[in-house]
C-alpha cells in the first residue's frame, strides 16, 4: 500500500478572544481546531463536514500553511511541511492549490480570464507569454469553457462559469492535491450538479486529491471516498462514505444524517424532528 499524500497529525490552532470598544482586552482564547488527525490517499476525496464554525475551513487553510497551527504536525508527500517558509514552502503551494466558496468574490474583476488562469503559470511554470496563452486555453477546454473566452472579464460570465474559471486557475499549477472549501454552496442546485461532475471528471483524469469542505451532507455523498465529521473544532468520526451514511456512530452524526432531506419524504405529520444532540435545540423551556 502506496504512503498517504497528505497526513495530518494532532493539528491545533488557538484564537485569542478580545473584547472591548475602544481598547481590545483579551478575555480568552478558543481552540478553532482541537486535537484534528487523518490521512489523505492520491486521488482521494476525504469530505470534512460540520456546522458553521466547526473548524472545517480553518482545517484547510493550515493543511495549505495559509494559518500556522499551534500545534502539530502536517506532511505533504512524506515531507514534513509544518515550519516551512519562503521558497521551500512556495515549492509545495505549487502542488497544494484551492478553489474558494464565492466565484464572484474569489476572480479579481480587472483581470481577464487568461490574466486570472495565467497568474499560477507565470508564478510557478514561467515560460513565453505565446507557451502561456496555449496553455491557459487548454485549461478552459478542460473545465468545459472555450479559448475564446480568455479576452473577456469576470462579469460577464455565469456564477457556474466563474467556478470553472477558479478551478482552471487550481489546475493551472498541475497539484496533487486541490482543496475545495464549499466550492458549490452559492451555486443554483442545478449548476452544483454540473460543477460536481465535472471535478469528479477530473479527478478520473488526472489523479487528483480532494479535500472538499461542506455542510451538505448530500453534496459529500456524492463526491467523497471518505467523510470526517467535525464538531467544535474535532472530528467526532470518519468512516468510509456508504459506511458512515448508512450506520452513523457518533449521536452527532447521526443527528446530521436524520435531518437530511429525503427525495421521497414520508408524510411529516405528527412526526418529530431529529434534534442534534447537544445543540440545544430539544425539548421548550418550561
């Protein structure tokens, strides 16, 4: 059996909390991350999933070494790339790319798509600007789009079509591993289809690793080999996708599992609603 791309062990990171008007005190300090552990495979998807502010989004940012963590350890490839800085760590920012939440927020305006797609290349694979326009038209026809779009800005595409453009600017640098933070929450439901096939597509084609970021539990049931469940900063359980759908052990997830939507719902009449537990959500104060 082949070493794990991507192993994360005991990853922690701390916020201070301050309050205060005029003058910031801190009062405190939260663990975003606590105690996180797991191990991503070459062309896997491990799917993190979590209510909002359970520390899946921060997880991704310290596996790209876009936080620090307080403690523990990250290796990427058998290298432990933790401590890195500067042009060691640049080297394996190449392999380790990101496709963010908001497409509308994440492409810079001013930019055309060849200038936004091309960016990676000038950085990490510098060449001719001829060799670099080549290359960013193959990369729109990997993600769906034409060449002939390379010349136009971000506003005049679709919110679909803007995804594709952040994900031919992830694939530009050729990674191993992409991360995917909520890539398709502000996306209608029937462009999250078409932008979940097509990174599946491309995981089939080139080997790509994901780590994809979600609350929908039905979006990771569809993409991911493996799922971990975070609650509070800590993974409550990980487990093998049809295992962990089909026999939840944690009473977390399996408050999650219960309140998902079903395609052919029984009648809800005199039903009660899962409630998770501890979310405080239960029975009305009396």
């Amino acid at each position: 059996m082949s070493a794990p791309l991507l192993e994360v062990e005991h990853l922690s990171r701390g916020f201070t909390v301050r309050r205060g008007l005029l003058v910031a005190r801190a009062v405190g300090r939260v663990n975003a991350v606590d105690d996180v552990s797991f191990t991503l495979a070459r062309g896997e998807t491990l799917g993190i999933v979590g209510e909002s502010g359970s520390g899946k989004s921060t997880t991704a940012r310290l596996v790209l070494r876009l936080l620090d963590p307080s403690a523990g350890r990250i290796r990427f490839d058998g290298t432990d790339i933790t401590a890195l800085t500067g042009a060691p760590l640049r080297h394996f920012r190449r392999r380790m790319q990101i496709v963010f939440q908001d497409p509308f927020a994440s492409l810079d305006p001013r930019q055309t798509v060849e200038q936004i797609v091309g960016e990676p290349l000038l950085l990490h694979r510098p060449g001719s600007a001829a060799a670099r326009r080549e290359r960013v038209g193959e990369l729109l026809s990997l993600v769906g789009l034409s060449a002939a779009q390379a010349r136009r800005y971000p506003h005049e595409f679709s919110g679909g079509q803007r995804q594709r453009i952040g994900i031919a600017r992830a694939l530009a640098a050729e990674p191993e591993l992409i991360v995917c933070d909520e890539p398709v929450s502000a996306l209608d439901v029937s462009i999250q289809a078409q932008v979940l096939n097509l990174l599946r597509d491309l995981q089939d084609r080139l080997g790509i690793a994901y780590l994809f970021i979600t609350h929908d539990l039905a979006v990771v049931r569809h993409v991911a080999h493996r799922v971990a469940v975070m609650r509070q900063g800590r993974i409550v359980e990980l487990a093998e996708t049809a295992a962990l759908f089909a026999r939840p052990a944690d009473p977390y997830t399996q408050g999650l599992v219960a309140a998902m939507p079903e395609v052919h719902p029984a009648p809800t009449i005199g039903r009660r609603l899962a409630v998770i537990a501890g979310s405080g959500l239960g029975a009305p104060a009396r």
